[in-house]
C-alpha cells in the first residue's frame, strides 16, 4: 500500500475529497453537490464521510495527513473560518478541531487558494518552481503566495487576499470596506455587470460575455471592450505584484480562463506599462495560465501534510 493522503476541497457549492499517493497519483475520488441549505451540520457530517470512506478504503496505515482548503478569511492559527461568504454557517465555528475530534486525526486547514497554488507548484503549471503567485479567476478572485517553496501565511494565515488589491483608487465599492479591488474590475462577477451596463443583457455569465466577443457585429465589439477593461484591471494588479515579488512565475486559473485570448492583450499591456521590474526582467518573468484546473485545490489539500511534515 502506498503512501498516501487525504485532500478535501469545500467549494462554495460542491465537495471535493481524494487520496492521493505521495507522489502525487490520484488513488480514488469522492465529490458530490453538498448540503449547504441544511446549514452547518450537516456539511461537517459531509465532510466527516468522505473522509472516513477514503480512509477506510486505503487503510489508516498509510495515511500521511489530512488536509482540508475552504474559501474564504481563515485564521489558520485559530483553525478557524473568519469570514466566507459562501460558508456563512462556518464562520466563526472551530472547523479544525471540530473535524479533528470527529475523525481522530490532526487535520491541516488551508485557504481553497493557497491550497491551489500549492497543488500548482506540486504537480501543476508550477512543478519546480519555489517563487509564485496564483490567482483565481472566478466569481471572485483569490491568490495564493508561494515563497523559498513555501506559503506566504502572514502572522495569523491571512495573507495573499490578491483580490482585495485596490487598482483603481475611486472604483467600484467592494464588500471588503475598500474601492476598486481587483476583484470587482477583473472577476466574473465585475463582468456580468459591465456586460449589463453596457445594455449585453441583464444576468450574461462571463461564459457568455466570452462568447459574444467572436461575434463579428457591434455586440460582439462590445463584449471585447469588457474583457479589455478586465485585462487592464488583471494587468494593474500583476504589475503591482510583479513590482512586490520579482517572482519568476505568476499562474492564472479559474472559469476567466479560456477568455485570456480577449483579455491577454490588455493585460500584458498595463504589466509592460505598469512594471519596470517586469521590463527589467522580461526574459525570466512568465505570465501563464495554471494547468490543475478545478483540481488544484484538491491536490495542495493533500499536499499539506507533506509539507507540513518536511517543516516539523
Ligand atoms: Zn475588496
């Protein structure tokens, strides 16, 4: 029996859990839609389950860890949700030491992004490399910091909140308390609106909005003119951390992601405007999309206990 681990990633609307060997080779996967109306038990005893058939399957022996990524403000020192405003129910709840008693194991709890771009770095677009960033494209946007191999976690695990990055200083006001954050000019959500103000339609998903720009008429002119605006914003934010990091890599992932050849453009535009450091170092700074896809939370969940261990 192999080495393995258990990864789990609790999505705003699904529930992900594999095991995984140590060298990254997916043994057995569990997901399914979760129970999230029927409030916080019973997506604890969801999560429990998956767990435990995957365990029970693969036998305890073997198991190197448990890692668990959920989204949103997580005080990794407490082990606690601070604010998600996809898991409300889970806020303020202690999940880490819950789950821990309830499975009779150390559970490691990371934010769905830092997880990602762990799973990135592991066996993903960012397979070798220590220094990165990730960003999530998706209803919102997330970021993962990965450092010297390891996740940048600031003092009490909150850091990498890349989509709160403020690039336009008067922009659109966000739930956060601060205008203009990324967030609100380059996610899916910030495109279903310029889509409606720009009279597109009233509720477009980015999906849409991505396939209206091939169209050869004016909605299609219009719909191209969204994903510039989403480009600039996206590019801002990455010069702004181009300029902080001096990575070599920055990965892009998430449901924006077939759109990069409208917005790519613009993009790459404000980040050659906006960052000396990137001009600088051209040839060895690369901008690429992440290859885990949806999965890459899932594999950093299971990740984190190896390296956690190697850290011990
Ligand atoms: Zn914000």
């Amino acid at each position: 029996m192999p080495e393995y681990s258990i990864g789990l990633d609790l999505g705003g609307t699904n529930l992900r859990a594999a095991a995984i060997t140590r060298s990254g080779e997916k043994l057995h996967k569990i997901s399914g839609s979760v129970q999230f109306r029927e409030g916080r038990e019973a997506v604890m005893a969801d999560m429990v389950r998956a767990i435990v058939e995957l365990r029970e399957k693969h036998g305890a022996a073997g198991l190197g860890g448990i890692g668990i990524c959920v989204p949103g403000f997580i005080s990794l020192e407490e082990g606690v949700i601070r604010n998600s405003p996809n898991l409300p129910f889970l806020e303020d709840f202690p999940i880490r030491e819950e789950l821990g008693k309830r499975l009779a194991s150390s559970i490691i709890l990371e934010n769905d992004a830092n997880a990602a771009a762990v799973g990135e770095k592991w066996i993903g677009a960012g397979h070798g490399v220590d220094d990165l960033v990730l960003l999530t494209l998706g209803t919102g946007i997330g970021g993962g910091i990965i450092s010297g191999g390891r996740v940048i976690r600031g003092h009490l695990g909150m850091a990498g909140e890349l989509g709160h990055i403020s690039v336009v200083p008067n922009g659109n006001p966000c739930g956060c308390g601060s205008r203009g954050c990324v967030e609100k000019h380059a996610s899916g959500t910030a495109v279903t609106a310029m889509a409606r103000l720009m009279k597109l339609g009233d509720a477009l998903t980015a999906e849409q909005v991505y396939e209206l720009a091939h169209r050869p008429d004016a909605t299609g002119v219009k719909a191209r003119q969204i994903w510039c605006a989403m480009g600039d914003a996206l590019g801002s934010a990455l010069a702004m951390l181009i300029n902080t990091f001096n990575f070599p890599l920055y990965l892009l992932s998430g449901g924006l992601l077939p759109a990069w050849e409208f917005f790519g453009d613009a993009m790459m535009c404000a980040v050659e405007q906006r960052s000396a450091t990137y001009r600088l170092s051209k040839a060895t700074t690369r901008i690429e999309p992440a290859t885990l896809g949806n999965e890459a939370g899932l594999y950093g969940a299971a990740c984190l206990p190896w390296i956690e261990r190697r850290s011990a």
